[in-house]
C-alpha cells in the first residue's frame, strides 16, 4: 500500500460533520470516528506552498501532545497528511472555561470556581515538571468535557524551558494574561509567566468578567500598576535592567479586597502569591496547589457537578442513503461516502467559537443547531451584554 492510500485511508475513517471554527491556520471540524463511534475534534492545518516548508507550528504541537499525557491537558489521538494539508484528530470538547464564564445563566459558586482553577493548575503543573511553559493560557484555551474535566489546549506557542541561557519571545500570550516582565520585553524567562496568566483567569473567575484589559502593552502595564501598585525596586531588583524598562508614576496598592470583595482571604492569600511581580519571588504551580486555598472549606467541585452552559437540542442526520453510508456535510458542495456499514449517527450540531484575533485559533464550543446554508454564530451570545465583545490583543508566532 502507498503512502497515498494510507493517507486516503486513515481519512476515510472520520466522518466530518460541521466546521467548529477557522482562523489563520486552517479549520475545526467536527467529526465521527467510524472506527469507534466516537465524536472527535479534527483541525486541518494548511502546510501551504513547498517553498514555504513545513508548519513548525503544528509540529511542534504534535510532537509536545505526544509528550504531555495528562487528565487534564488535552488528547491528540492521531496526526496524518491529507491533500496537502495536516490534520490533528484531538478528543472531542463540549465548550470551553470563557463560554462559562460569560454565561449570565451559569451561577459559579466558590466551589466550582476552585474546581476550575484546581484543574488548570494540574495540567499546567504536569506541563512544567516536563519543562513545557504553555505561553497562550486564557480561558478560551482550557476546554471542557460532557464529564465536566477541564484540558488544556493549543499548545501551538508551547516551548521546552530550562536552559539558563535560552532566549524566548516576549510577544507570547493574549496580552490580558502576560506577565509585567513579558511587558516589559523580557527574552529570558520561566514557568513565572504562566502562573502569572493562571492568576489572570483566576481573577476573571471570580469577576466573570477579565481584570486587566489594556489596550496596548504600556496600557496594560498602567492596569496592572492601577490594579497591585506601582512596584519598587526593593520589590523587584530585575525590573529596572529589563529591555523595555520605562518609569511609571508610583501608584499605591489599592486594598485587595476592594478588587475581590466576594473572594475569601484564603483565595486573596493566594491571588497575592501568584501576581507577585518579581517572576523569582512568584509562587510555582506545584505551591499553588498546595495552598491552604484548596484543602479550606468549600472544597472544589466533582468535575461532574460543575455548571456548564445548557446542552442544544441535537440535529439529526436523516439525508442520506443508509446503503451509501452518511454523506459529508462540510465542508459544502463536497462529500464522499465512508465505511457503509456505519450509519446513523447522531450528533450535536456546535456553534464556532470565533478566533481570536491576536492568536487566529480555533475553538470548539457548545451552541445553538446551525445548517449548512447557514451562517455559523458566535459561541457566545453577547446580547445579553448589550454589547459587542471586546476586541482582542494581537500576537505573533515566534520562537
């Protein structure tokens, strides 16, 4: 058998349902395994023309997934080429952390958000005893099962850490979520930023809503310091060597409890502990999560009882040849015939959750039923805000 009918072959076993979502680098479906009956989440990545080579993107997603087995970091079941594309079958996801915390139907008690908040730091704590630092933690990266078990996704900005020398990228992260030392163009840095990014959503949790929303990185650094205090150099001895280094007007700490004033001391306790300025001087995950904030009482939330946004009613496939075998429903004007003795699956039909516009993700989210002449919605229905949502920060790839 040649590599192409392999190729062919290993296709042919994944029945596409609807498109999940598309950005820059290609696009989400939804799909069927017809091996196992089992829905799954296939991203086709464009490798583009051959003078350009090959997506080290995505490779080096591949090969860190491959690493990175964890109950709470996402599972990629199977990578293979197709028509010159790359496609990455993952674990099928019902919705993501952002969809929860935006929906106004959802009540988060303490419990639940300690449950939340303790399962991305598990996935974030396996990813550092492995020496992997995420660099694109936020709320929509942290996806969530029909069990309710929280992964961490999109490890595409995903980078092996620990050499003392090795330069980064500071232009990682959605900009709410990066660290002060990220801001101010730091090239040299640790599992700090993380924690830093973890702290953020965990703030957003308890707000339902993100804390620091700058509109560029000296507005960003201007809410942080409006937010926690301009820091003092006996505070952070680095930060006047940094390269991007300027001088703020000193701006005292406002009491904690006036940002969280429904956040018990325990939660302000370790809140204080991960927005500490001095990456150095931060606490790691691996603390955190031994942090008296998780063993007081509420205790967190079975994974299982955690509120999720409602399910949609399910749409049903009943067009199609059942000696045939289902028909490909996306993308349009394109469908070929698999394994006839597989029919009659059902599913739900998911909204997109629109990429953002600094990473050119995509997301898998529950939604409303959409067709296939349809427009596909938004995952998120911010009507119920009375407004648009907020424009998002732009990043680049890099190394």
């Amino acid at each position: 058998m040649t590599e192409l009918d392999l190729s062919k072959k290993v296709a042919d076993r994944y029945l596409k349902r609807e498109v999940l979502g598309e950005g820059t680098y290609g696009v989400v479906y939804k799909a069927i395994d017809t091996k196992t009956g089992q829905k799954v989440a296939i991203k086709k990545i464009r490798l583009g023309r051959q003078k350009e080579g090959v997506n080290f993107t995505a490779l080096r997603e591949i090969k860190l997934l491959k690493e990175l087995k964890d109950p709470n970091i996402i599972e990629l079941i199977d990578a293979f080429p197709h028509k010159g594309n790359l496609h990455l079958v993952f674990e099928f996801m019902e919705t993501d952390l952002e969809a929860v915390i935006r929906d106004r139907n959802i009540f988060l008690s303490p419990a639940d958000i300690k449950s939340y908040l303790q399962m991305t730091l598990k996935g974030l704590a396996f990813c550092h005893k492995k020496w992997v630092l995420h660099r694109d933690m936020k709320p929509n990266n942290l996806l969530i099962g029909s069990n309710g078990q929280l992964k961490l996704a999109d490890f595409g900005l995903a980078r092996i850490f620990g050499s003392p020398d090795r330069k980064f990228t500071h232009q990682v992260f959605a900009r709410w979520y990066r660290a002060p030392e990220l801001l101010f163009g730091t090239k040299q840095y640790g599992s700090g930023v993380d924690v830093w990014a973890a702290a953020c959503i965990f703030a957003e949790l308890l707000l339902r809503r993100p804390l620091l929303q700058g509109s560029s990185d000296i507005d960003q650094l201007g809410k942080i310091f409006a937010a926690f205090g301009t820091p003092k150099p006996s505070q952070w001895p680095d930060m006047l060597y940094l390269p991007d280094y300027v001088e703020y007007q000193h701006v005292p700490a406002p009491p904690q409890r006036s940002l969280f004033p429904m956040a018990s001391e325990d939660a302000l306790d370790l809140l204080s502990k991960m927005f500490t300025y001095d990456p150095k001087a931060r606490i790691s995950v691996q603390q955190a999560l031994e942090h008296r904030y998780f063993s007081s009482a509420p205790l967190a939330t079975d994974p299982d009882k955690l509120p999720r946004p409602a399910p949609k009613r399910e749409s049903r496939v009943s067009d199609f040849n059942s000696h045939d075998g289902p028909t490909v429903l996306s993308p349009p004007r394109k469908s070929r015939r698999v394994m006839p003795e597989r029919e009659g699956f059902e599913g739900n039909a998911y909204q997109v959750d629109k990429n953002d516009d600094h990473i050119g993700e995509m997301r898998q989210a529950a939604g409303d039923n959409t067709s296939r002449n349809e427009p596909v919605p938004m995952s998120i229905d911010f009507s119920i805000f009375g407004a648009k949502p907020p424009n998002r920060p732009t990043i680049n790839r890099s190394i």
